[in-house]
C-alpha cells in the first residue's frame, strides 16, 4: 500500500510545477528535517517550491541545508498550486492555517505524509506510517523509492529528523528500521557531530536552571500514578528565556521509573492557552487517548495538547482552570 502510496505521490509531484510544502507550528528537528529534505528534492527537480511554517525556525537548526528558504509570513502564500504537501502534521491544525488552506485552489489536492498514531488522514493523499520513528524516515524511504541520490546534506536534514524524534535512540519509536537508516544515513556522510551538538549538547546554564525550576515543581498523583508539573511565563521572564528553552524537559521526565504510568507537562505562556505534554514509557498506557480527549493527538508514548485556561495549584496538583 506504502509503495503504491509512494508511486501516486511521485506522479503527483512530477505532474505539478507549483508546489506548497507545509510542517506544523513550534517546529522539531523532524518537522525542519523532513520539510527541508522534500523542498531539496523538488528544487532538484526543479519545481517552483514554497515552503511555510508558521513559526520561524529556533536558531539551533541553522545548520541545516535549506533553513532560510523557509517563510513565516502567511501573504508569501499564493492562491492557487498544483500541490500542497503536509510533513509531520498530526492534523491539518498542527500548521495553524487550516482555514487558509482551506481556501486554496490546489490541482492535485494535498498529500499529508506523516508518522503519528492520531492522523486521521486529512489529505487527498495519505502516505501515513505509524511504525515509522520519524516522517524523515518515511522522507528517506520516498527518496529511496523513486531512486533520488541524497547528498550529505539531505543525510544531515534527515538523521536530525530521526534522532530528535527518537529522543536520540531512546525512546519507543526507535526501531531497528530507524537504526539502520540513520546508519546508512551516516554512510553517506549526515554530519552526526553537528547534530548532537546542535540538538543535545546545546543548554545555556539559563536553560539548566530553568529545568531545575520546573523539576522542584513536580507532583506526584497516587490516584493516577502520573507525574505533572508546570512552566511558566514568569519563569521564562525571569531567566531571560523564550518558549523553546522548555524543549526537551518533557522528554527528560520519561527518565523516570516505570511504576509512574506518564508524565505531563503544563505551560502557562499567559496567552490564555496552556499547553500539554504527554509522556510514557509503558506499553500498556497510550497518553495520545488523553490528548484526544483534549482535542490534540499524537503518538501512543508521546503527544500534545493545547486548550483554552490558565494553570492553579489546586490541593497540591496543577489544574487548568477557566
Ligand atoms: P510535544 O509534547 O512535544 O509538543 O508533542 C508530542 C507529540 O504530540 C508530537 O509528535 C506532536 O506533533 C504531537 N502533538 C502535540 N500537540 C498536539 C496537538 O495539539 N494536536 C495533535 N494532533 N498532535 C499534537
Ligand atoms: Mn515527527
């Protein structure tokens, strides 16, 4: 089915000329990794290729090859394309111009590629890969397929796409599969120092204490077994920090020991919104069903969510309230 999938999407792309690529708000390595991997594959072909988030890039991505072709500004978009292209959007949503998109002419409608449990397969087009690590991996696996050469750049786009998502070969989506493309990957020469030091070995000491912050903060719920705890605005403020400096402190709470069922991670960026991070180690808890619940997705061991409220400590838990 993926191949056929794959076969569709190629005649798709080789039909069009107008191409509009788009990856979801608050970017991750996967998001930049496979969005910049498809747009070097279509400027090779030589498409007329947009690529759109809506947030900019964070900083630690420069290296990637690519990055500043990327635009932010929604009237960069035009009407009309013969394609629109979604990479690691768990719904249309996730690009936070649904409406917009909705609007667009597209000839050959929208191919949504993906790898997330929750994808209700929203495009045309559905290349949707749940046992896939990353939608680099699925990126690498189209680029295989229709026998594309990836350069060393593309390998380094690609391997930071699987290696944050896999919480550098960690957690649940690291499979052998994965291991063996980012090895290949690596063959051809992704530039794996890079990426560490881009990705992992990349905390201020303000990060660091921003972290500490947040870990003092956690609570532990006997009833549910689950671990929850919350970041502020005042905490950023205060350390002189912005939003993405609480990347990766969800991932850090699945260090925990397992007799915890999952963790979840509040933050309250005083915009009226707060934001959930789901996180779980255990086979037999899938913490997407808690965020669906709250109108957001995921994966089984990790997903979001985002509703309207403000955070309170309520009898020694985190609540959102109205
Ligand atoms: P994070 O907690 O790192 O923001 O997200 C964890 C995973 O859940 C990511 O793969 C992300 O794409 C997905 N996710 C986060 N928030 C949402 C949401 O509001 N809706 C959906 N469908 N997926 C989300
Ligand atoms: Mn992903």
């Amino acid at each position: 089915m993926y191949d056929e999938n794959i076969k569709k999407f190629f005649d798709l792309v080789e039909n069009s000329q107008k191409i509009l690529l788009l990856t979801h708000r608050n970017p991750d390595g996967d998001a930049i990794g496979s969005i910049l991997s498809m747009q070097k594959l279509l400027i090779t072909l030589n498409k007329d290729v947009l690529s759109f988030c809506v947030d900019a890039f964070p900083e630690n991505f420069n290296y990637l090859h690519g990055v500043n072709l990327i635009k932010n500004s929604l009237d960069k978009i035009e009407n009309e394309y013969d394609l629109i292209v979604t990479l690691d959007c768990g719904d249309l949503y996730m690009t936070k111009i649904e409406e917009k998109i909705k609007t667009l002419k597209s000839k050959f409608g929208l191919v949504n590629i993906d790898h997330h449990f929750t994808n209700p397969g929203f495009g045309d087009l559905n290349i949707v890969m749940n046992e896939a690590s990353s939608t680099a991996e699925i990126v690498y696996l189209i680029l295989k397929k229709i026998g594309y050469e990836i350069n060393s750049d593309i390998a380094t786009n690609l391997l930071t796409g699987i290696i944050t998502d896999t919480g550098n070969f960690t957690n649940n989506a690291t499979t052998k599969q994965s291991i063996e493309i980012a090895s290949k990957l690596l063959e051809i020469g992704a530039n794996f120092k890079e990426i560490l030091k881009a990705n992992v070995y990349n905390k201020t000491i303000s990060v660091l204490k921003l972290w500490g912050i947040v870990l003092k903060r956690i609570v532990y719920n006997t009833e549910l077994q689950m671990v929850e705890t919350a970041v502020f605005e005042s905490d950023l403020k205060s350390l002189d920090l912005d939003n993405e400096a609480s990347e990766g402190i969800s991932n850090y709470l699945n260090n925990l020991s397992s007799d915890i069922k999952f963790s979840i991670l509040l933050k309250d960026n005083e915009s009226g919104k707060i934001k959930g991070s789901l996180r779980t180690t255990r086979d037999d808890v899938d913490v997407s069903q808690i965020a669906l619940a709250f109108g957001g997705g995921g994966h089984r061991k990790a997903s979001g969510f985002e509703v309207d409220g403000r955070l309170e400590l309520k009898n020694g838990m985190w609540k959102i309230v109205g």
